[in-house]
C-alpha cells in the first residue's frame, strides 16, 4: 500500500530534486493515513526502500529495512524493537527483572554467611558472591530500563519520538499520539488482560496507521458542528490544523464581540458568527 507504484517510481526518478518530487509523492500518498512530515514539512520517503513511510516508520541502517513503530536497534537481542516486537520486548525485560530479583533474594542468605565466616572454605564461596553481584547489578540496570520503557507506554511514545518529536502537518507535538493512560496501554498490550502477561501478540492496529489527539477519526465526532467534539466523554482532542487568527482568538474569549459579530452577520451578510466554523474551513 505505502510502495510507489511503477508509474510513480518513474516519475519520481525523472523530476528533479525539491517541490517538483515532492508533488509525485503527496499525489501518491494523497489516500494514505499519513499525519506526519518531515522537519521541512515534506512527506517522508524512504529513498532505499522506496516506499512512502507509515507513520513512526523509521528505516534501520543495521537492518537495512524499514521498520513499523521502530523503538530502537537492541544489540542485545540482535534485532529492532518495534511495532510488532514491542510487547515481547517488554516482556522480556519484565521476566528478566523478577529471575534476576529472585536470584539475588534467595542468595542474599548465603552472601551474608561469606562475609561473616559463615560458609566453609571452598570454591563455592566465589561463585555464591559473583551469582549475588550480577544478579544485583542486572536487577539494578533492568530496572531502570523496564521503569523507562513502562513511561514510555503511558505516554505512547518510542525512544526516537522522545528525541525527535513528531512533526504534523501544521507544528510539532510531542503528545500527538498519546490517547490517555488506558487507551496507550490497550495499544501495546491490547484489550485482553488476560493475553497483557503471555507472549502472546495481542497489540492493537496494523502498525501503519495509528489514532491520535490531532486528527479526529470518529466519523459521529467529526459530524458535529464545527468539526469539534461537542462532549468530554471521549479522551482525544481535535486540534485545528492551523492556529486561530488573533481576531479569532478574540472572538472566542469576547463575548461581546460574538453579539456584535452576529448583528452584522444578520443586516449585511457578511463574516461569520461561528469561529469553529471559519476553523474548519481553514483546516
């Protein structure tokens, strides 16, 4: 779905590089769920895969591919952490810490008799003291990382969004993805609570599109007047593309300037008496 067609290859390689490549790409990517460009405002290609990117798509130089929701390169696992390893991933690390707090927990008796001449004097005194200290040393950095990579979830973001935020169409925002704390651990872990804890994959979406609190994507919300939410039941939040003109702005918090806005709306015709309005046209 997100590849160049033959034609578009071609006619991405014939123009020139600048607006003229760029209007092969936003007429190839025109129906594709793509919120987010680059720094310049550009849509994001991948030049080696040749393929329009997803959104949170980032291409890994060690893996020479593409990757969904791409996290980070883990050397440890030899492999990318991403949308369709992630639970895994954090799965791994969860296992890990508890093995490694077992560990040191049910040898922490035995450490304390080989500092107090406790244990006889045998060669199970070094590996009773080196089992102690990597198990607390790997409970220590597994802690951390596991303690970083929950915020992660509970913010809905990756390693790379926390360094490089997303850019939309319109501006930058760091939260653009995050849906609530619920809706962004549903979105790693699933609805299923009882699959949150098995390696099992249950995360939601298909990795190439995902909801934010930019971009409305309730067809009952986007109905309402004035393309707004019209209630505060639902946790995402739509933002105008652009921002509010200051006349706007000013109308929305003067409300004698709405009366005097709708009395000349009802004598001449002209200018209009709902800013949300004028905001949706503009988006």
């Amino acid at each position: 779905q997100f590849h160049l067609s033959y034609s578009d290859k071609e006619s991405l390689e014939r123009e020139p590089r600048g607006e003229s490549q760029q209007e092969v790409l936003r007429r190839a990517a025109k129906d594709l769920p793509i919120y987010t460009r680059t720094m310049s405002g550009a849509i994001r290609y991948c030049d080696r895969c040749q393929l329009v990117k997803p959104d949170r798509c980032h291409h890994c130089s060690v893996c020479d591919k593409c990757i969904l929701k791409m996290d980070h390169h883990c050397p440890w696992v030899n492999n990318c952490v991403g949308f369709s390893n992630y639970k895994f991933f954090l799965l791994f690390l969860a296992y890990s810490l508890l093995y490694c707090i077992f560990i040191a927990a049910t040898d922490l008796q035995y450490f304390i008799k080989f500092w107090t001449n406790g244990l006889p004097d045998t060669q199970a005194k070094f590996h009773i003291m080196f089992l102690f200290f990597a198990a607390a040393m790997f409970s220590v950095s597994l802690s951390s990382l596991f303690g970083y990579h929950c915020w992660l979830v509970s913010k809905n973001k990756s390693t790379l969004e926390v360094f490089r935020a997303p850019i939309f169409r319109h501006r930058t925002d760091k939260n653009g993805f995050s849906l609530g704390f619920s809706k962004n651990l549903r979105q790693v872990f699933g609805d299923e609570k009882k699959y949150w804890l098995l390696p099992v994959f249950s995360s939601l979406g298909d990795g190439c599109s995902f909801p934010t609190c930019l971009v409305n994507q309730d067809p009952e919300q986007a109905s309402t007047p004035g393309g707004l939410n019209s209630t505060s039941k639902s946790e995402n939040h739509l933002f105008p593309a652009k921002p509010l003109r200051d006349s706007q702005s000013h109308l929305l918090t003067d409300p004698q300037s709405w009366s005097d806005m709708s009395a000349k709306a009802e004598k001449g015709k002209v200018g209009m008496s709902n800013p949300a309005l004028t905001m949706e046209n503009e988006t």
